[in-house]
C-alpha cells in the first residue's frame, strides 16, 4: 500500500477570533492542516517552524510589526511558492502594492471561492 498524502496546510492570519476560528473551521472541513495567528509576528514563526504551509490568508489590518501586505511581501520573499491570499474589508490595495501572484479579496468573502483559487494554484 502507498503512503498517504499528508493534508494540505494552510495558515489563517486574521487578529477577529471569530472570523480566524470560522475560516479555520471551514478549511479543516475541507481537508486542510490549518494553522492560525493573530497577527504578522507570530505567522513568522509558525511559517519557519512549518514548511509544509502551502497557503497564507491574512489580513491587512491587524496589531504588531507589520500589516498583513508586508507580511504577505515578506512571505512571497522567503517563500515564493507560497500561495498568498490577502483580506481586507476596509482597505483596497492598488495590485501595485501586493506581492507577485497574491490575490486580493475584500470582506466578507466566501472562502469557497478562496479554496477554488487556492485549488486551482496548486
């Protein structure tokens, strides 16, 4: 018998616990190893410590260091295959200001069509 294929990984940046735990819980139920954090600092170290996270959502707006375009940059340098989805429902950034191949979704969103993109980019 083959191996099993490990479950996709995602991480969920977004510092609201309600909107992080429904996205989490909307991932896991569509077979995804979901990781969380609250703001750009501690995806940092989620993100080194777990190189199988093929997929950041984060949002723009949220406490700490940086925001979630400059995470998004950060993540596009160190990790370039990393699919990146970037969320805001009160910002809209110019495509100038995202990373190479970063989508842009305003809130609310569905996540079913962030899983299709996600689907299709992998």
């Amino acid at each position: 018998m083959g191996q099993a294929v490990p479950p996709r990984a995602i991480l969920i940046v977004e510092d609201e616990p309600i909107i992080r735990h429904d996205l989490m819980d909307f991932f896991e139920d569509h077979g995804f190893r979901v990781f969380e954090a609250s703001g750009a600092d501690e995806a940092i170290e989620i993100l080194a410590a777990n190189p199988a996270i093929e997929a950041v959502l984060t949002d723009i707006q949220m406490p700490g260091s940086m925001d979630g375009i400059r995470l998004a940059h950060f993540v596009r340098d160190r990790y370039p295959p990393t699919i990146l989805i970037v969320a805001s429902g009160a910002v809209k950034p110019r495509a100038s200001e995202l990373p190479e191949r970063a989508m842009f979704v305003s809130k609310p969103f569905d996540p079913r069509s962030v899983l299709r993109e996600i689907d299709r980019l992998s």
